[in-house]
C-alpha cells in the first residue's frame, strides 16, 4: 500500500491556500496517488456547524479561550473520522489549515499563551502533528486585498485590525522556525504554478522520492 502522508497548508487570510490545495490535488492524482482534500475549521458535517459558530457574526463574538476550544472541538472529530482512517488507507490528506492556526490566532494574534495551547493540543490529540507544514508567507496588506470580493458573512477574522494580522504573520514565521523539519515556508508573492512546484517537491521529499 501507499504510504499516507498528512499535510497542512498555513497563512494569513488570502495567502492562497485554497488555490494551492487544488492545484496539489490534481497533480498528485495525476501521479496516481489518492488525495483527500480537507479544511479547518471544518471537514465533517459536525466541525461545518462548528465552523459557522466561529467564522461569523461580530469580531467580538467569542473571546480567544472560547474560540481555541471551539476549534478543538471541530478538530478532534475532524482527525478522528477524516484525518486518521485517510492517512492509515495511505491517503495524502490536505488540509487548508489546522493546528498550527490555533497557535498563531488564537495564540501570538489573540493573546492566549502558546504552552497553554501546546497542552491543549496534548490532552485532546496527543502527539498527533502533520507530517509536512506548508507555510505560504505574504505581507498581510496583499493578503487582505486578496480577500476583498469574498463572500462577506464569513469575515470574522478578516474584520480585525491591520496590527493583528501583522502579529499573525509573525508567528505563523517563528513556528515555522521552531520546527525547521516539519515545516517549508513559502514566498506567497510568487507566481501559483511556482508555489505549487515548491510545495510539490516538499510533498515528494516526505513520500521518500524526492
Ligand atoms: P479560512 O478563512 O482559511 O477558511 O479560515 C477560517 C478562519 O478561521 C480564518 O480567519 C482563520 C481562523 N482560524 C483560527 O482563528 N484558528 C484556527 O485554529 C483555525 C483552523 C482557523
């Protein structure tokens, strides 16, 4: 059987993580490989309800403790009924976005201590972690601009100030430091068809045919 890999895509809003979840979906296959496409908050029908808990309604809505275990919520179902079976059936699963967003929103951008976050990472999914971490980096401005025609009920986070995304690029950038292995960190300025080719290489790297 195929060897399974999990990956994870990371940014700020608008880095182009969908686009590239995409464009690695339709090249993998074309390799012959199975790919499950997932999302957080999100990926079961559950985690969906959760998310709309979470994604709309005022910037206020829910302080950075309610909204780190609304996403853990989301997120063990999502590992549990999606993630795991996926990656035992020597799927590449692709999920747009997953721990390491709790860590960087909630955490450096909302205030909550990271070791708090990490042991709340340790009670509900133990050492559970993405084999691979693709972190497209890019100025908050462009970002932001990017997302602009978007469909306005689901700016919750958007809808906060220029200085919070600011910090959010900070620490997507220092967790991708801390842990060098797991993580590539992307130019997301570039060209898609580029940034696609590079997270590629990535993805090949793990599966052991780089
Ligand atoms: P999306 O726009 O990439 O679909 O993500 C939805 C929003 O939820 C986005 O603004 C980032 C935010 N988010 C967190 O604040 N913490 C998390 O753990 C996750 C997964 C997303």
């Amino acid at each position: 059987m195929a060897k399974g890999l999990f990956v994870t895509l990371e940014g700020g809003e608008g880095a182009g993580k969908s686009t590239l979840a995409r464009t690695l979906k339709t090249a993998l296959e074309a390799e012959g490989r199975s790919v499950v496409l997932t999302r957080e908050p999100g990926g079961t029908p559950g985690a969906e309800q959760i998310r709309d808990l979470l994604v709309r309604g005022a910037a206020d809505r829910w302080s950075p403790m309610t909204e780190a275990l609304l996403f853990y919520a989301a997120r063990v179902d999502h590992v549990e009924k999606v993630i795991r079976p996926a990656v035992a059936n020597g799927d590449i699963v692709i999920s747009d976005r997953f721990a390491d967003s709790t860590m960087a929103y909630q955490g450096a951008a909302g205030g909550l201590s990271l070791d708090r976050l990490q042991e709340l990472h340790a009670i509900v999914l133990g050492e559970f972690k993405p084999d691979l971490t693709v972190l497209i980096d890019i100025e908050p401005e462009t970002g932001l601009s990017r997302t602009a025609g978007r469909d306005g009920s689901e700016a919750r986070f958007e809808s906060k100030a220029l200085a919070f995304h600011e910090r959010l690029r900070a620490a997507f950038r220092a967790l991708a430091e801390a842990e060098p292995v797991r993580f590539v960190c992307l130019d997301g300025d570039q060209p898609p068809a580029v940034l696609a080719e590079q997270a590629l290489q990535a993805i090949r790297e793990r599966l052991g045919h780089g």
